[in-house]
C-alpha cells in the first residue's frame, strides 16, 4: 500500500501536475457560483476558498469596471510598478461585458489575465437542477483545460 502512494506521488510529480490552484468564485446569475464550488471540490479541479485575498485565480460571470474595482479591492497593484503617464494609456475602449449569463471567466489574481472563458448556453430558469448540470458541464470543461 505504501508502495502504490509512492508511485502515485512520483507519477504526479513526473507530469508536473502540481496542488489544485486555489480559487474563489465571485457571485454568479442565478447562484451558479454555489453549484460550481460543490463540483470544483468535488471533483478536486481546484481548491475553492472562501477569502478572495487566499486565491490564486478567481471564478467570474462578468468582466468590466466593477469587476477591475473589486479585484484592486482584494489585490492592489503596485503603484510604483503600475504608475501610467497619459501617454501609456490604451487608446481602446476597456472589455466591458454587462451580460452575464453563459460565460464564465478564469482570472489570475495578480495580472488580471483572462487564463480560461467558456460559454455554457444558460439554462431557461434558475431551476437547482439545471444550474447544477450547467456548473458540472463547466467544472468538467475546467479540469480537461488543467490537465493539458
């Protein structure tokens, strides 16, 4: 028995498959964030805490200003690193996104980098059962993305 853990750490080790990264799900339309923690920790695709300050990524249904200001809520930017002249400003308009019903996002805490999208087709009600298949569908889609 000791044995097979040990091979089975070695094995893991080898692939380079490292912890869980941990992540916190900010509130989702309909309460889809509570049905994808249940299947992330399920399925042991990631960690999730419950301190948005503890994580390496975050879960999201929206991107937009409201979100840029609660992720320099949870993670300042160095300002010294950060600090921008006039000049340096981006000449597009920022990524607002006001629906959020199908698409969930995987963010870096840090960079704010977009690591992972994907569009599930929102269900026609909130009903537990279908936001539970829709959370099982996307945790999956996760997980085969972190395995790679």
């Amino acid at each position: 028995m000791k044995y097979l853990l040990l091979l089975a750490f070695i094995g893991i080790s080898a692939f380079g498959q490292s912890v869980p990264r941990t992540v916190y799900i900010f509130p989702m339309a309909g309460g889809l964030d509570q049905y994808l923690a249940q299947w992330l920790t399920r399925d042991h695709a990631m960690q999730v805490v419950t301190d948005a300050k503890l994580a390496d990524t975050v879960l999201t249904d929206r991107l937009g200003e409201q979100f840029e200001q609660r992720m320099a809520e949870i993670h300042p930017k160095d300002d010294k690193k950060d600090k921008k002249t006039d000049a340096d400003a981006p000449t597009h308009p920022p990524f607002r996104s006001s629906m959020g019903r199908g698409t969930v996002f995987l963010v870096d805490a840090k960079s704010r980098e977009v690591l992972w999208s994907d569009y599930e087709k929102a269900p026609g009600s909130n009903e537990s059962g279908k936001l539970n298949r829709e959370a099982e569908r996307i945790a999956k889609k996760l997980m085969v993305s972190n395995s790679k």
